[in-house]
C-alpha cells in the first residue's frame, strides 16, 4: 500500500506524521539571534527551519536611484534555499532557482504594504532568508519569520502577520457532498502532503489589541493580507481549507506572540 | 556554470581508436619517461617580450619539450601522448582610466584573467572559466600586486589577460586519473603565469619594486620504499607520485616573497642529516632557488624589450 | 564590475583613516607584546559559539557563531554514486592486460579503489557575493585541497581512513559516495571569514554519519535502514574511558588557520582592522599527524593583504596646507621614505624569514595549531 494521506487518512483519521486534521506541527522560534543584523529570527515549523535577519531601516544604495527616493521605506528581500535544505541536495547555478524567487517577490509586495514604511522615507529595508531545511509551508514559515525578524528591528507595524497553510485530505475534485463529507480539511501541510494534495497558504493580520480591546474584536480587524493557491480544487470545498487556514494563523499569532514577550529580558 | 551559448565537446573527451595489432605488440605499451635532469636542474625556456602590437605590453613563454617528448615526436613508439610542455601568452592593457562606476582608488587596481584554451589541457575546457581558472587568476593577481608600485597610478586600471595555450600535464598520462591525487600541473602553470606576467608588465613600462618571477619545487618519489626527495622544476608526467609541492612568486632583488602556496604532505622529506631544515622550509627554499634560474632569463627578456623600445624612440 | 573588483582583492579594505592605520600598525608591532584593539593576546582567539546537527536533513552539520554576530552554517550532504572509468583512465597498459589476460579483469580496477578528490564538492555562499566570485572559490578551493589532500599515514587502526577522506568514499570498485559540502554564511563578512567557515566545516564534517552498508564486495551497494546504525565519516574510537567523555577520533578533518605578521609579530585570528595593516597573511592548514603527535602541514596559501590598496598617509613636510608654501619636495621619490607615524601602504613580499617563523608558531609543540586542534577535540560532537 502506498503511503500517502489520502489513502491512509479515511481508515485512521491521522495523518501520515501521525496529526490529527486540525494540529500544527512543532513550532519553536527565537529572536535576536544574529546580533550583527538590526533583527533577526530563526523558526522552525516541524522539519522545516528558516533563519532571516533584517537589516536597516538604512539608507539606500546610490543606484537605486528615483525608486528610493520616494516618501516610503522600500522592502528587499533575498530568498536563499540552502543546497541541503531538501531530500537531494540541489545544484543551483547562478544562485536562485523558481521556488525562491517566487517566495521573495511574494514576502516583498507583502511587507512593503503591511509596514508602516511612511515612518522611513528614503530608506531601505533589507531583508535576508535562508532555508536551512525545507519540509513544506515555506511560504508561511518564510512569513513568520520575517515578522520575527522585523518585529525584532522595532519597525513598526500595525499587528502580527502570520501565514499558514491549509490543505484538503483527498483529491477534492468533484463538488462537496454537504451530508456525506467524507474529506478533512488539514492544517498545516508537510511536503509530502504539499506534493500530493490541493493546498493554499493564507496569511493574516490583526490589529494589536491595545487597553479594552479584547479578544471578541479579533474577528472584525482581522485582515487576510496573502492568499495563494497554486493547486487545482473544486470551488466548494475553498470555504472550508480558508476557514481552517485562517483558524491556524491565530493559532500560530498565540504562538509567535508568546515568543516575543518570552524574550523580554 | 553550464555554457549554454555554445556547442560544447563531450566533457571527459575522446580517445583516439586502438587497433588489435597495436595491442598485442609490445610497442603499444610505453613506460613513463623519467627525469633526466639533475634535481637542482631546471628545464629551458623561451621568453620574448612585445609580440602582440595592439598590446601596451605582452610577452609568450613556452617551455622546452621535455627530451622525452622530442624523442617521441620523431620517432613515435607510445600509443600515449608524451607529456607537455607549458606554453602561455600574456597582454598587458593600461595603465587606463577606471570605468565610472568604479569608486576613487588611490592606487592602480589589478584585473588579472587567466583561460585555458578549450585544447590547452588534456581535457577540454569550456569557454566559461571554472574554479581552477579564477583560483589560478586569485594566486596571480597576490603575486603581482606585491611587485608593482601601485600608488603611481591613482584612479586607474590595469588588465593582464593570460591565455595558456598549453597547459602543462597534472600527471603521466598513462597513469590512472587519481594516482596523482592533485592537479600539480597547476602550479608549474602559475609558475609560468607569474613570469611571463612580470615581463609583460615590463614590456608596458609599469613601476615596479623589482621582477617577480616565479619558481616550483616539489618532494617526488618515484618508488614505494624510499623517502621522498627534493627537485626542483618538478614535471609531474616524469614522476611516479608527488608528495608535496609548493610555488613562490619570488624577487631576488629584496629577497621577499609574493606569493606562496604550498600543498601535500612535506614532513616525510629525505634531507641530508646535516641539514636543519624541515621538509616545508626545504621546499620554499627549492622553490626559490627556482624562481631565481627563471629571474635570470626574464632579466634578459625584459633588458631586449628595453633595446627594442629604444631603437624606436 | 566593482563588485568583482572588491572580491578579487580576496577582502574588502575597511575605510580606516591612514591615521588609524598608522596607529593600528604601531601598536600592533610593539616588539613582544603587540596590543590588539579588543585586548586579546597574539595567539588568542575569538569567543564563539558551536553546535553540531542542528539540521535533520543532513548527513552532518554544524554551526558556529561568534561574538561579533557573524554565523556560519554547513551542511553536508553525501549521494552514491557510479565510479565512472572515463575514457581516458582506460589506458594502454590496462589495454595490454585485456589482451593477455581478460580473466584477470578483477584486479586492474585497483586503482579506482584509492578515490578521487572530485568526489567531494565544495561550495561557499556568502551574502553580496555572486557564487562564482573569486572569493567564494578561492576560499573553497583553499578548504577543499587540505580536505581532499590529508591522508592518514599507514596507522593500522584506522584501516577505513587509510586513503584520507577520499579513500573513505570508496564504496566499491564501482561504487563510491559523493560527499556536498555547503558552507552558508549568515551575514556579510566582517572579517576575512576563513577561521570561521574552516572551523565550521571541521564541525560538521565530524558530526557526518554515513548509512551502514549491508551489501558485501563488488555488489550493488544497498544500506541499512536504521540510521541508529549509521557509520561516522570520521570514525571514532571504542575505546573511551568513561561514557561522559568526548569520544576520540584517530583521525580528523584538517583545520585552516589564518595568520598575519605585522612588524615582528605573528598574530593569529585577525579582525577585520589588523588584517588591515597587515605585512603577510597567510592561510595555514594542519592536522594532527596520525603517528606522532605532532601537527603536520597540509598546504598554506598567501593571501593578498590588503594593506597594499590602502591610501597613503602624507607627513607634515610635504604638507601644503601645514606649510603654506609649496611642499619642500615636489618630486615623486620624495614620497617613498618612510616617515614615523606616517601611513605607507605595504608594498612588496614578506621575507622567508617571516614565513618560517609564522608556520613555526603554528606548528611547533605547544603552539598554537596544537591548542587548536585539542580546544576542538574538547569540542563534544553529538
């Protein structure tokens, strides 16, 4: 028998790393780690870990030019996979394959419009990736890092961004059947399942809740700033892996939260 | 990097078909030729500066074949190529003004580029320089910027272009690809490198403190049981196995060394008992010795590259 | 263009003032005790921070930090791979051996069994660097041929280590493993990172398991599933006294000190600003020799310094401004005495001399490659 999620998932109800649907992996995460960069993390979901430091608010390179000059911070980012990070190791040339380019425009467009980049006219923040080892969700760890990192170089932002995947136990190809729902959404996909089932990683924000504010308004400022889906599934089941990949980011909000006050020394 | 602009060779090269009836024969086995020279005895070489005109300077030195490889050539019994004989061409452009981008130096800023030419070795190269080349051209640039006056030329550039022809064997080409566990070769070329480099500088009439030139000397043995000796100009094709080698860029004027790269395993040296030195201040000093024979031919090069350039004035 | 520029003067030149460096070079060749701008003695080196298998994916790695903040991370990844005979290895002797003796077939493979140093494959990532700068590969081709170059002599007991860590590659005849060795560094270089990435890759390199091979001889080679099993590249001696000590290796991966002479003073580990103002600096790999206990040179390489590229300081006699009049010497040579506290560039080689002395410090009993090599096998790789 092949040892995949979708055939093994219906008989147990446990996946193939023995998580139920709706559990994270391990999470662990640090900040300040590199004291030779303005912030730095290092997170690691399951057997997937990033390392990102954050340089700058800083002025920009002369070269730039009109870009920069403009009233707003401008964000870089350099995405590295390191040439172990997967099973095989991989022989890059020129130092950037698909995957990572993908991944740096993503977490630039995404930054540069969460930021509160206004506060650093003609600057630039430059921010670096490496994937030490890579076990799917990159995109979202990549996400949670670089919040890590920048909230570890003190600039500010409206309230934690977090990302996580969500995914669909089966093959979901053909419409959902509302009385006999034989599929499972999942939390937060392994590569092994990224490989095999539909996926989409979702991100999102709240407002830092400030004085009364409590938890109940988490839903109304809770903003979904990075929604991607590269797999083919039937338009009745995105409902279902939105609603739990939005469940995990608050999940993983606790988290990242927790680790942040925890290195306040 | 892959060179994807070209049609490229295949990559470990062919080989020359081999005939039943050449096999059979005993000619069709050839032993490794030997070193006839004595262990303090270089080989010859020929050095001539300003042989390319659109150069400000340029120089061509070529090695002596080996006798071996004279023997073979008029008289072949080896279905194995002899070994080969170094041969490179140096140009020197500039002094020139830096491109704009480039920021203030006070001093002249060295480019140094060293290719291979595809058939220059045993196995082609690409177009593409590969680590070897940029290594070769990281080790050249160290031991040339010890010898030139730098600060005479503020905010200019200097670009010496090496293209080796010929580049010399890594071992006898009969032996098994890793009986020579090292490319040796390599530091006979950047030994020539450094040479003819030097007289090229001269030949386009940049300062410099004095002529480097650069010498080999390495710890051969040529049999299992006895201690490794010492030889300098060593030619890896003549050797059963090399310890240990080491190259200087070497000027005998203020007996000061440029550069310096030694590599293998020098302690097991078989020195003589009254002399104190170890295996690897023996080599240097071997090394040295070496640099200083080629010193006196570069000496003479770069004196006829002074008369011609007279004659013309 | 100036980025290569930067990178083929094998460091970049800190913007120091040629006062500061004047005042570096002065204090740093005081005769005896040279005083270091962080304090530290001549042969001390720098606090840092390692750890090994930190990545799960790998067959080995390590990471190690130091105080400054600059990281180092490697990976070693190993594949098996087919021992291709190439078309030229297939000489005429073997040729001659065919046509005598074609049942004899078994033994002239022989010599493929003593490994390649292509087999194990280097590569250095260093942000603001293009991985086919001069820098990246003339630090791996440094690293490379000191690991590939050290064989172990005759030693019985390290019968896998026989033929260095290329011998240890060799599966079979037809078989040999290929080992990847990624170096990643986490931040724009400070200092010349040699030290760094050289002791990052010992790390690691000891900390490589191999999978155990289950299959004999000239097979197909297939392993055991347990990585509990798994076989150190390096392999460790049985022999420990107790459980809590670090285990013992017969032999271990060659390490790469960095060594720079200012005036008569050889100093070890330079930061950024003392390689600065340096006279020579060298790269000097040593292991420790497997039958005596004394270290044993591997290879050394110069590096350029890059006191050559620095700007000249200009004493108050040629001064216009100290003056007010016309410099007393308008002519070209005027500039070349050396004037006390007056920044010159460095400019030709070292003397042979110097040299000697900078390999004796490292490799003398009691020196510095020896305190090295015992804080490393203080080191406990899990």
């Amino acid at each position: 028998m092949p040892l995949d999620t979708s055939t093994t998932y219906p008989l147990t109800k446990l996946r193939l790393d023995g998580r139920r649907w709706n559990e994270l992996r391990l999470l662990q995460a640090q900040i300040s780690t590199n004291p030779a960069s303005s912030g730095s993390s290092y997170l690691s979901m399951g057997n997937t870990s990033i390392m990102c430091s954050v340089h700058g608010p800083a002025e920009g390179r002369r070269g730039d030019g009109g870009s920069a000059g403009s009233g707003h911070a401008v964000v870089e980012v350099d995405v590295n996979v390191a040439g172990f990070a997967g099973v095989e190791r991989k022989r890059r040339a020129g130092g950037s394959d698909r995957q990572s380019t993908r991944i740096a425009t993503t977490l630039r467009s995404t930054f540069q419009s969460h930021l509160h980049t206004y506060l650093y006219p003609h600057s630039t923040i430059s921010i670096h990736i490496s994937v030490l080892s890579a076990d799917g969700s990159l995109l979202a760890a990549a996400i949670n890092a670089c919040t890590l990192a920048l909230v570890d170089a003190g600039i500010p932002m409206p309230g934690l961004l977090c990302g996580c995947t969500a995914g669909m136990s089966g093959s979901a190809s053909t419409p959902r059947d509302p009385r006999h729902d034989e599929l499972d959404p999942l939390l937060d996909l392994s590569l092994p399942e990224e490989q095999e089932l539909p996926s989409l990683t979702v991100a999102t924000t709240t407002v830092v809740p400030v004085g009364e504010n409590n938890m109940d308004e988490d839903e109304e400022t809770m903003k979904v700033s990075v929604l991607s889906m590269e797999s083919k599934v039937h338009a009745t089941y995105l409902e279902t892996m939105l609603a739990v990949g939005i469940d995990g980011c608050s999940q993983i909000r606790e988290l990242l939260a927790d680790v942040i006050k925890g290195s306040r020394r | 990097m892959a060179d994807r602009r070209r049609i490229n060779g295949p990559p470990a090269g062919t080989r020359p078909p081999v005939y039943a009836s050449l096999k059979e024969s005993k000619t069709g086995v050839s032993e490794r030729t030997l070193r006839q020279r004595q262990p303090t005895e270089l080989r010859k070489f020929y050095l001539k500066t300003g042989m390319i005109p659109t150069a400000s300077g340029s120089s061509y030195l070529e090695f002596a074949p080996s006798a071996a490889l004279a023997a073979a050539r008029s008289n072949p019994k080896s279905l194995i190529p002899p070994s080969s004989a170094l041969k490179v061409a140096c140009t020197v452009h500039g002094p020139k003004p830096l491109p704009r981008s480039v920021p203030f130096s006070p001093n002249l800023l060295l480019t140094t580029h060293v290719k291979f030419a595809p058939f220059a070795a045993r196995k082609r190269k690409g177009h593409v320089r590969d680590t070897t080349e940029r290594d070769l051209g990281v080790h050249l640039e160290t031991a040339l910027r010890g010898a030139i006056i730098a600060e005479r030329w503020p905010k200019s550039g200097l670009d010496i272009t090496l293209t080796i022809v010929e580049a010399e064997d890594d071992r006898w080409w009969g032996d098994a690809p890793d009986s020579h566990d090292a490319s040796w070769g390599m530091l006979n070329v950047l030994a020539g490198c450094i040479t003819a480099a030097s007289a090229a500088i001269a030949d386009a009439h940049i300062d410099c403190l004095d002529l480097v030139s650069g010498g080999v000397a390495a710890l051969v043995s040529d049999d299992a049981s006895t201690a490794p000796r010492l030889v300098l100009d060593v030619d890896p094709a003549e050797h059963r196995s090399i310890q240990s080698a080491c190259v200087v860029a070497y000027m005998p004027a203020r007996d000061e060394i440029t550069e310096l790269w030694l590599k293998g395993d020098s302690s097991r040296a078989a020195l003589e008992k009254s002399d104190g030195r170890t295996g690897h201040e023996a080599l240097i000093d071997g090394a040295v010795d070496a640099a200083r024979g080629a010193n006196t031919i570069l000496t003479d090069a770069v004196r006829e590259s002074i008369a011609r350039s007279f004659a013309q004035v | 263009m100036s980025n290569q520029r930067q990178a083929s003067s094998a460091s970049q030149v800190p913007h120091l003032s040629p006062a500061e460096l004047s005042y570096l070079y002065t204090s740093l060749s005081l005769p005896k005790n040279p005083i270091r701008p962080d304090g530290r003695s001549p042969t001390q080196f720098r606090p840092l921070s390692a750890e090994t298998n930190i990545l799960p994916g790998t067959n080995g790695s390590a990471r190690i930090g130091f105080a400054d903040g600059t990281q180092a991370i490697v990976g070693v990844k190993a594949s098996v791979e087919k021992t291709i005979l190439a078309a030229d290895t297939l000489d005429s002797r073997s040729l001659a051996q065919h046509g005598d003796a074609l049942n004899r077939e078994g033994e002239e493979g022989s010599a493929a069994v003593s490994g390649q140093g292509e087999w194990v494959q280097m590569s250095i990532e260093i942000p603001g660097y293009r991985d086919d700068d001069a820098l990246p590969v003339f630090l791996g081709e440094m690293m490379r041929e000191s690991l590939v170059g050290s064989v172990a002599g005759g030693s019985e007991e390290v019968k896998e280590m026989a033929g260095g860590l290329k011998g240890r590659l060799v599966i079979n005849k037809r078989w040999h493993w290929r080992l990847y060795i990624d170096v990643l560094l986490l931040s724009q270089p400070l200092a010349y990172p040699l030290p760094l990435l050289s002791l990052t890759t010992h790390l690691a390199l000891l900390s490589t398991k191999l999978p155990k091979l289950k299959s004999t001889g000239e097979e197909d080679p297939f392993f055991d599933d347990d990585w509990a099993v798994a076989e150190y590249l390096y392999p460790r001696s049985n022999k420990q006294s107790s459980p809590s000590d670090a285990p013992t290796y017969p032999v271990r991966p060659p390490v790469t000190l960095l060594v720079i002479a200012v005036g008569e003073n050889v100093i070890f580990d330079p930061n950024r600003e003392e390689i600065a103002v340096a006279d020579a600096v060298l790269a000097i790999s040593i292991t420790r020799s497997s039958d005596s206990e004394n270290m044993k040179l591997l290879s050394i390489r110069s590096i350029d310094p890059p006191s050559r590229l620095t700007q000249p300081g200009i004493p108050n006699s040629e001064n216009v401004n100290m003056l007010g009049g016309p410099p007393a010497s308008s002519n070209q040579s005027g500039g070349q005495e050396e004037v006390g506290g007056v920044w010159r560039p460095r400019r030709g080689g070292v003397q042979r001399s110097v040299i000697t002395r900078m390999i004796k410090t490292v490799l003398q009993k009691g020196g510095v490659g020896e305190e090295v090599i015992q804080g490393l096998e203080g080191v406990k790789v899990e």
